[in-house]
C-alpha cells in the first residue's frame, strides 16, 4: 500500500504558496505534510495535484491506496483512523471527504463522489484543514510542539557545545552534523530543533518553539523567536519571529521578519523589515486571490511571498501583503500591499520578462549548488502564459465595457 496525498480545488486558496507546488510539499511546523505522512506512516507517499504540477513528483505506482486529503491538518486522533482503515472503508465530515483506502486504478478516483468507490463510509467531527496561506504561521506554534514530539520519540539528541548557555535542555534536539557554538538558547517557552548540517553561528539568540531545518544557516546575532522555521537550506538574520521561511531562501541580514511566510528561493536585501501590525492595532486585511477581495485575519500578518521573489535593500513592506511568485520589488517607498506575479519594481510597475526571469533564478541557485530542472521551468513557463492570458482577457473586458 501507498499513500497519496490529494489537492482539492480549494487549493488555489493557498495563492500564492501552491503556484508551484502542492499542497502536501508546504512547510508548517518542522515538516511538509508529505514529509510527515513518509515519517508517521513508513510508507512510501505520493502527490496528485494540479496537471501543470505533476512533472514535478514521481509517477503514482499501481498499488493499493490511502488516498488523504494534502490540507488535512495534523491530528493524532485522526491519524490513527486513517491508518486504521480497511479496504473500501473512508473518513468523511461536513466538508467532504477525508482519507479512504482503495484499489482503483489512480486516475479514476474522485474525491468529490466517495460513494461510488468505497462502501463503508464514516462521518468524524468536523476535521481542521489549511485553507488560506497566513494560517502556516498562525498554526506553526502548534505544528512546531507536535513535530518535535515525533522526532523526540524516533531520535537521540547529538551533544551540544558547551559554549552555548541552554535552559532546559531536554527540550532541544540537534542532527547530527549541527554546529552550534556560543549562542544562547531557551527551551523553556518551547522546543527547539537544529537539523543536519545546520550552522548556528556566534551570538545568535533563540527562544522556542523555533525549527532550524537541515543544512539551514543562521548569521551571528541572529535573534528568532517562536514559533519560527528556518526551513532546509535558508539563510536567517536579523530579527525573526512567528514566521515560516519554506526552503532555499534567504534573510541574511538585519531587518525584521514576523507573522510572515516566505516561499523557496527568496531574497530578502539587507534592511528589508515587513510591518506586522497595524498602527491602530485594528484587524489586518489582506488580498484573497481566489474572491479577489482583501479579507480581515485577525490583528497581525505580516508578508505572504511567493517562491522566487526578491527585495532590495531596506524594502519595507507594509502589514498584510501578498506577493506573488517571481517577482523583483524596488522603488520609494512602501510597495502595494499586493503585487501579482512577474511584476518588476512596484513604482511604476512591468512585466518581469519570462526569459530575464529565468536567467535571474539560474543564477541564484547556481549559489546554492543547483540549476532549474527543465520540469521547473515549465511550470513558470506554465504560469507565466496563463496569467498573461488572464491580462488580456481582462484587457478585453474592459474595453468592451466602456464601449457597450
């Protein structure tokens, strides 16, 4: 048996996070949900998204399956029911359908039409999803508790440096290959946990539930606070709080980060700082790409930035932004609170050319020891075309508009 871990159309709720990738590949807490379900299960996990994403995962074995829900929040109750099913038993609620264990073939399957595949169908409480993007740093603090739970019960701890000054101790985990010398680090308001070949370098102060994943860097200085992921092969600086960076991405320099989620890729130039709050201390609204409406969160967010995006130096970004994928801000003053994708600059903005776009990201994993896979970069070729599509259609609208 398999697992494959299955996006709905709610997915594009996600915006811009899942442009290019799945559901079940978003960081929250120490782990993606993929990730997770390898490590909780021991069973091989697969992906079914999006036609434009597949490229990007391993082909589905003819196997028999455990189809799940990507966006199906982490709960041990229910986790268990999942992995307890029979064949042609399934999990439902409310919303619809959960988890089912099946043997069709993969492509048939439809989520939206349980009945027809499974014969026993049982209805649990109504189960929490990740339906909208600032939730991955509204939830990480309970992620962060629960992964280090799992990791604590599966791995010893390898020791650490006592030049660092550490309170309780028995709530920090460090790989094997982590250095970490002279820092200052306090378990006692959460966990935390330094991955594989992770650098923590002099003088950084950390202050729990914080996640330093695998080959991660943190600059001298540095100051995180919980509930933070430095997610696999990131740069962090400055000042970092309440914010999950996903992966490859950089914010080397002082500058503050909070109530924010960065995608892969990323720069932040030094003296980037985002707002987190309002100067009344009112509710934040922030654009909603599927209503195409700003819809209130709650009192604090900080920047939703979508993969491959960059800021210049001392860039300040204003509470409740969305960025989407590829895009390059510079320019006076504060950016627009929401810039779509392939824009270049914000003050008087233009289309970030495919090809410059491409050259620009080549260059900067080429400083990371990578290259774009030719499968990545139809997915940018895949998203760019469709939103110049959207652009002209738009274009015609309006035109006809004014003309009738």
């Amino acid at each position: 048996m398999v697992i494959i871990l299955f996006d709905t159309n709610e997915r594009q709720n996600l915006y811009p996070l899942t442009e290019i990738r799945a559901v079940s590949a978003l960081r929250c807490g120490i782990f993606s949900a993929k990730e997770r379900w390898e490590m909780i299960s021991g069973l091989p996990v697969f992906v079914q998204t999006e036609g434009y994403l597949m490229r990007l995962y391993d082909q589905i074995p003819q196997e028999e399956y455990l189809w799940i829900d990507a966006s199906l929040w982490d709960e041990p109750s229910l986790r268990a029911q999942i992995l307890s099913l029979q064949t042609g038993e399934a999990l439902e609620d409310e919303h619809g359908f959960i988890a089912g264990r099946i043997t069709c073939e993969a492509g048939e399957f439809d989520y939206r039409q349980p009945e027809k595949f499974f014969s026993k169908l049982t209805s649990v409480e109504n189960a929490r999803r990740l339906q909208f993007p600032w939730q991955i740093f509204q939830w990480n603090d309970e992620q962060l508790r629960k992964d280090f739970l799992l990791i604590f019960s599966r791995l010893t701890s390898q020791p650490i440096s006592t030049t660092n000054q550490i309170v309780q101790p028995e709530n920090i985990i460090a790989e094997e290959g982590a250095v970490v010398e002279h820092c200052i680090i306090n378990g006692s308001t959460g966990p935390v946990y330094i991955g594989k070949n992770a650098v923590v370098m002099e003088g950084t102060m950390i202050r729990g539930p914080v996640a330093i994943c695998e080959g991660a860097v943190v600059k001298m200085g540095a100051r995180l606070y919980g509930a933070t992921t430095i997610g696999p092969y990131c740069i962090a600086g400055g000042e970092i709080k309440n914010s999950v960076m996903q992966s490859f991405s950089n914010k080397a320099h002082d500058g503050y980060l909070g109530d924010s989620v960065i995608g892969s890729w990323c720069n932040l130039g030094a003296g980037t700082s985002n707002s987190n709050i309002k100067n009344t201390a009112g509710q934040v609204n922030v654009w909603h790409n599927r209503s195409g409406e700003y819809v209130s969160i709650g009192a604090k967010c900080g920047v939703i930035m979508g993969d491959y995006s960059r800021t210049a130096i001392n860039t300040s970004i204003n509470t409740g932004s969305v960025i989407g994928v590829c895009c390059s801000l510079f320019g006076e003053g504060f950016p627009p609170r929401h810039i779509p994708n392939f824009n270049w600059g914000f003050q008087t903005p233009t289309p970030y050319e495919l090809e410059k776009a491409l050259i620009d990201i080549n260059n900067w994993q080429k400083l990371k020891g990578k290259e774009l896979t030719e499968e990545e970069v139809s997915v940018l070729r895949y998203i760019f075309e469709l939103d110049l599509k959207k652009a002209k259609g738009t274009r015609r609208r309006a035109v006809s508009s004014r003309t009738n």
